[in-house]
C-alpha cells in the first residue's frame, strides 16, 4: 500500500540556499516516516483550480497525486536543477555527510556549498525521487474581465494534536511557478499565518497559471532536530487561497 497519498493545492517566498555548517539535519540513521498526507483546498468563488491542463478541469478544490512519493521520507535540501529546468531537485545526505552530524544534529561543512544552491549531486549530496511531494496545478482568476487580484494563501494542519512536534515543525509546502520563481516557502512551524505570494492573477483569461507545489521534510529547518521520530498518523492539511486585500 502507498503509505504517502497527496492532495495538494497551494501556493508558496524564497529559496533555500545551502549554509551547510549552521544547518540542522535529523539523524540520518533513522528514516522520518509518515503514514499519509491529506490536504484539502478552499478558495473564493472567483478562483479556480484545474489538475488537468491550462484550459479546462477547472473547479473549487483538486486532489493532488506523486506515485513516486515513497514509504519513508528522508529529510532533504533543494536546488535549481541544473539542465535549466524550471523546477527543483531535491537531495539527501550520502553516508559521508551523515557522518558528519554531531549530536545535536549540525552538519559540518560541506567544501564548497556554503551560501550556494544544491544544484547536483556530489560527495555529499544524493538526488532523490521518493523523499518528496511533487505535482502541478494551474490556478485562474475568474472575476470581471481584466481585473488583477493579489494572492495571498494560509496552509493548516487538520490534525496537529496527532502529529510529533519535530515533523509538523520541520514539514514545508514550496511552491514555484512556471518560471521557476519561488511564490513561497511555507514552514508549517507557522501553519495557519496567511503569506503572500508572489503571485498577482488576470482574470478574463482562458488559460490558468501554472504551479509546481512540493511537501518536504526540511533538513535546512532550525527545527529539523537530530531525533528518530515517525508517524503512524495521516497528515492532513488544508490549504486556503483568498485574495490579498482580505
């Protein structure tokens, strides 16, 4: 059974970059697990959402999916892709890495990553598939015929009081558009805060904006601690859009 089921929508503000020495990682010889991930959408009624293509499929709430997601998740770091891609690779530590987390789970530095993107793999870094959500939406402003609206987006856990602290704490939503731009970097430590996006949609046009949305344990979080944890609990999020004047 596929442990890590997503529904996804949302929409998120800066990249990570790779300071290596003054990150906290969780122990990486224990795997963070995590039964499931829930997540419901809401949004106004002159928004739209479609999982299917630009121009149609569009309604009030989508359920996102990654068949690549895999049984356990690994905490990871991001970077651009190298082949000029409009998305992110993510990574995991090699065992040579992971022999550097002390115990209270600072990785040493790494030669040459400090302040830089992780853009491919190398001594330290292994790209990985499974060890985070992916998928793609489009979003569409439906109001009166070229009107702008401003976009602002607040993501809650469902069942926070069932969730250990080190997981709901160190989870992120990132999502990116189709350029490649980071709309936001939301860090669930502070789930229900409404965040702008760096977004700004149209309305009185077919087609829908593009969004990449990923779910990721951080291992660039303060709060990714050096700790064996898991859970045995769905995740569930629900994730809310509205316009930025309220």
């Amino acid at each position: 059974m596929r442990k890590i089921t997503t529904a996804f929508c949302m929409l998120l503000v800066s990249a990570i970059l790779l300071a290596a020495s003054s990150y906290a990682w969780f122990s990486m010889n224990n795997q963070v697990t995590a039964t499931g991930l829930d997540v419901t959408v809401s949004v106004p009624s002159s928004l739209s959402i479609s999982v299917t293509n630009e121009s149609v499929g569009f309604i009030a709430s989508v359920a996102l999916e990654n068949d690549l997601l895999g049984e356990t998740i690994m905490p990871t770091v991001y970077g651009k892709n190298p082949n000029g891609f409009n998305e992110r690779d993510f990574f995991v530590l090699t065992e040579a890495a992971m022999a550097t987390v002390n115990e209270n789970g600072i990785l040493g530095t790494i030669p040459g990553s400090t302040g830089k993107e992780v853009i491919a793999e190398n001594d330290y870094y292994t790209k990985t598939e499974k060890d985070y959500f992916k998928d793609v939406m489009w979003l569409r402003y439906d109001g009166t015929e070229y009107e702008t609206l401003a976009l602002n987006v607040k993501i809650e856990w469902e069942n926070a009081e069932d969730m250990d602290d080190d997981i709901k704490n160190a989870f992120h939503i990132l999502l990116i558009d189709k350029n490649g731009n980071v709309l936001v970097d939301y860090d669930m430590s502070d789930a229900g805060s409404a965040q702008t996006l760096n977004l700004t949609l149209t309305s009185g046009v077919a087609t829908g904006t593009k969004i990449t949305a990923y779910g990721f344990i951080s291992g660039s979080d303060e709060d990714c601690k050096n700790s064996a944890i898991s859970s045995n609990t769905t995740l569930k999020v629900k994730i809310t859009f509205f316009g930025a004047e309220g």
